[in-house]
C-alpha cells in the first residue's frame, strides 16, 4: 500500500513539476522585456526567427495551463496543423529579410532548409493534410531566388488538396469535417499561394479559385460597410457566424487579400476592386489601434487584451499598400505598430503576448504568450 501511495505521490510531483517548470520558464523570460530597441531589436528577432524555423516552439491546442503533461500524454497538447503555419510565417518573414538586405548567407541558410522539406522527386516528405499546411506551399514558392519549377510535383499535391475541400459553390473548406462553412482563415492560407501558383505555373484557373474564395467571402461574411470579416459564413444560407472584429481574423483577411492584389497580372479586371475592398479594410481596423500601437484581440471591445499577432499582420498590410491607399495616418500607423512590438519583445529576441489558437466557431484563445507566426510577420516590415 506504500509502495502504491509513493509511486502515485511520485507522479503527481512530476505533473506539478511540469507546470511549475513552464510557468517559471515564462516568468523569467519576461524580465526586462521591451528593452530592445530598432537595430538590436531586428537583429534579435531575426536571430530567434532563424532559430525557431528549425526548432518551433508548441503553439498550444488549449488555453490549459494546468496538467500540462497530462495534455502532452493525451496529444491534446499540440498539433501539426498549428505548428506548420509557424513555421510558414518564418520562413516568409525571413525570405523577406533576405531580399531586403540581399544577405547572401541567409539565403543560402533559408534554401537548405526548403531543400529539406522535399523529396528527391520533388513532392513534400510531409504530405499537406488540411488548409493550414497551403500558408507553407506560399512560403516555398514565393522565394525569388529559389527556381521553385523542380518543387512544382509538391505543389500540385497542395493544389489536389485544395480541390478536395471544394464546395458544391466551388470554394474551399478549412476543414474537411466543417464543409458547410468558409472561414475567413482560408482566405490567408489559400489565397497568396494560388495567385502565385497562377503566375509561376500559367494557371488561369488556379487564380480564378483565389478571387473566388476572397470574392464570396468579400460578398457574405462581411460586415455591410465591407470592412471587417466575421469569422466564418454558413454556405446555404450566406449568413455570418461568429465574431465579427476577431483581432486575428483581419489578419488572415488582410494577408490574403494583400498578397493577391500584389500578385495580379497588371491591368487585370478585378484590381480596382481589390484595392477598392483594401481601402474599406484600413478605413475600417485603423481607428482600432491603440494610442501604444497595438489592436485587441476583439477590436470593439477597447478593455479586450491586446494581441501581437494581429498587430504585426497590421503593421505590414499598412506598411505594404499600394501607394493610391498610402496616407500619413497608415504610415505612422505601422510605426507605432512597430514600436508596440518593440515593447513587448522579451530580451531573448521573441515576441511576447500574442493569443492562441482558436478552438472553434466563437471560441477563442484566451492565453497570450509566444507565437512564431507573429516573429514572421514582424519581420516583414
């Protein structure tokens, strides 16, 4: 009976351990956060994003900060599907670093890691299982100085996948399992890599996907001053579901949206109205940034904690517009944007205070601590 009773105390203490030991981890990482400062601060979080690209911190599956172990044993803990659009926005924000600095050496750096995620034949080694894994193919195929044709089997493969999760009205589900809706999620995960699949690879029909999928989405899951997304669009009866001004969930709007404007072949058809939807979306974020540069995780609601990731999607998408929506008021905007991100960057290079993964329709993380994906794009501007 004490032996049982000592093995049972043994096991508890490991599972108390664990959590002591995560929480302490991220108490001390937090001290004398915000010091760093324009050069330091780029060249720190440019060391933590290289580092992080083959070595990703968990994006955690739940808000639980308690039984963590528990979780890891149970593989509620994390998932690839999160983790693999980490990693995308790693490698996206320093591809962007190094066709700014034309640093050599990380780009050498950054072609042996793609080099990595292919087969001999060019398909993936790790085949794409939902939407989330599409943000990758962008990250691969958008590189300049990489010839992306001996990767086109693997991108065919993201592309076969994304035909999968067609619709009867012929867009793409985020989930396989969740059909009936369209998320405004897929409009960043999808969107960026089809318009430049289109233009690498002569596909008409691949950019057609991409303006259909922004392009219904534009036409049911807005709000009706056309500005800001909703979280998602029941297909049958076009009706919005979920949080509407979801911090994140403009990020994923204006990602794909900003790419796939930038993307179109010049003069095409449709570019005064993505850069008519463009100036609806700034009209619409830009009176809900902060006075310190930052958006809230739900930005109506001014009390709502605020949210690094989407600040650092809207620091770039203002920082990246065409020069017809570039104003005095969006580029001191991304500066303060960018000032904000300087303030909550713990001194080891990694930003701090962005929210988790969502759990699902209306059910949004809580916790506030690291994501990768947020290093990416704070990167980019």
């Amino acid at each position: 009976m004490m032996l049982l009773l000592s093995i049972l105390l043994a096991i508890a203490l490991v599972f108390l351990a664990v959590d002591a030991l995560h929480h302490l981890y991220v108490w001390q990482s937090r001290i004398k956060i915000g010091r760093l400062q324009d050069d330091s601060w780029q060249e720190a979080v440019q060391k933590r994003a290289l580092r992080w690209l083959y070595h990703t911190p968990t994006a955690k599956l739940t808000d639980q900060s308690r039984l963590i172990l528990w979780d890891m044993l149970r593989g509620n803990y994390s998932r690839s599907t999160i983790q693999v659009w980490q990693k995308a926005s790693l490698l996206i924000g320093l591809t962007d670093v190094a066709v700014r600095t034309q640093d050599k050496a990380l780009q050498a750096e950054l072609s042996r890691f793609v080099a990595g995620l292919f087969t001999p034949q060019g398909t993936w080694k790790t085949p794409p299982k939902e939407s989330d894994w599409i943000m990758l193919s962008h990250a691969v195929i958008r590189i300049p100085w990489i010839d992306v044709t001996r990767y086109q089997p693997a991108f065919e493969e993201s592309l076969a996948l994304l035909h999968s999760l067609k619709g009867e009205d012929g867009t793409v589900a985020y989930k396989a399992h969740m059909r009936g809706y369209r998320f405004v999620d897929t409009i960043g995960f999808i969107c960026p890599f089809l318009a430049v699949y289109a233009q690498k690879f002569n596909d008409e029909a691949a950019l057609t996907l991409a303006l259909d999928q922004w392009g219904l989405f534009y036409q049911y899951g807005m709000m009706t001053s056309g500005g800001i997304p909703c979280h998602t669009y029941h297909v049958a009866t076009k009706i919005p579901v979920g949080l509407f001004g979801w911090g994140r969930g403009l990020g994923w709007y204006s990602y794909g949206l900003l790419e796939l404007y930038h993307a179109l072949p010049e003069g095409h058809a449709r570019q005064q109205e993505l850069e008519k939807a463009l100036r609806a979306f700034v009209d619409a974020a830009l009176p809900f940034q902060h006075a310190d540069g930052s958006w809230s995780w739900l930005i109506f609601d001014a009390k709502a904690r605020k949210d690094s990731s989407i600040t650092a999607v809207m620091g770039w998408t203002l920082s990246h517009l065409p020069l017809s929506l570039q104003t005095e008021a969006t580029v001191k905007a991304a500066l303060l944007a960018r000032r904000y991100l300087q303030k909550v960057t713990r001194r080891d290079g990694a930003i701090d205070f962005s929210q988790g993964d969502t759990k699902g329709i209306g059910v949004y993380a809580q916790t506030f601590e690291v994501l990768p994906f947020t290093q990416g794009f704070a990167l980019r501007f």
